[in-house]
C-alpha cells in the first residue's frame, strides 16, 4: 500500500527522510579508501525517493492507475543502482590488479540498500525506511565487530587465494 503524496509538505518529508537515511548509512560508509561516502548514499537514497515520487504525484485522484508506472519505476531504479554497484566493484578491482580479490562488494550492496530505502520513504513507508536503516547500520557495525571477535571467527579463506594463504592452510592440514 503506498500513500501518495497530497501536497508539497509530504514530499518534503518524504525527501527529507531519504536524505537522513542516506545520510545514516553514508557516514557509516565514510572513510578514506572506500568508493562511496556520505554524500554518494544521500544522493543515491534521494534519487531513489524522487523518482518513485514522480509517478505518485501524476496520480493525483488516487486511483493508482499508474501502479504499473510505479512497478517500473522501482525496477529502473534498482536496476540503474545496480549498474553504479558493480562500477564501485569494478574500479575497487581495478585498483588491486596486482591481488587476485574483489573488494567493494559490501559497498555496493550497501548503496543498492540506500536506494531501495529511499524509494520506500518516496513511496511514504518512512517507517520501514527507518527500521530497514536501523537493521544495516547494526549489520554494517556489529557484523564488523563480531567478525574479529576471538570468540567468534567467521572465515574468508573463499574469498581471496593468496600462495601465503595456501601455504598456511596446508601447515594448518597437516597438523
């Protein structure tokens, strides 16, 4: 059920919550040497806002007629994220010519998250965008943590071969 929006305050507060959701995310995302940061998530996750906005408003009786437009819409969006997620992959990879590993994967399907957040704020699910940014800034900090946790060790050995990694598993089977 989306709720289309009636005057210009819904769609300032629907733009606004997709600024702050992007904006949440992106400063989790902010460091040096990461393809995307604050003002990337902000301005995929407002984007993504306006552009499932722009078919709601068409639709001023409310009928919904354009609920196809709609479905399109989203799907472009998700889509044309998508194509910007694998460039960051792609120039992450770039840079590492020399390892054999894909970095930027998390990045990617991070600002493949902003967007899909900020449609739902576009759409006025503004709570859903809210919990939805709750739930990855948790994932994107405490996975993090958890992961180099000595109690916990969750492996990449799948991730990336390295003759130093190999020579270490096999001292490792050997034993």
């Amino acid at each position: 059920m989306f709720f289309s929006p009636s005057d210009w305050q819904s769609v300032t507060f629907r733009l606004t919550t997709a600024l702050l959701v992007g904006g949440a995310i992106g400063m989790n995302r902010q460091q040096p040497g990461r393809p995307a940061g604050l003002r990337t998530f902000m301005i995929v996750s407002l984007g993504a806002a306006a552009f499932v906005i722009i078919p709601l408003q068409v639709d001023g009786d409310n009928t919904f007629s354009s609920s196809n437009a709609l479905s399109r819409t989203i799907q472009g969006v998700a889509t044309g994220v998508g194509f910007l997620g694998a460039g960051m992959i792609l120039q992450q990879s770039h840079q590492t010519l020399r390892k054999a590993e894909v970095k930027g994967l998390t990045s990617a399907a991070t600002i493949w998250l902003a967007a899909g957040l900020g449609a739902a704020a576009g759409c006025g699910l503004w709570r859903m965008s809210l919990i939805g940014t709750l739930f990855a800034l948790v994932v994107l900090s405490g996975v993090k943590k958890l992961k180099k946790s000595p109690l916990i060790r969750l492996h990449d050995d799948n991730r990336t071969k390295t003759p130093e990694k190999d020579a270490a598993s096999n001292q490792d089977a050997a034993k």
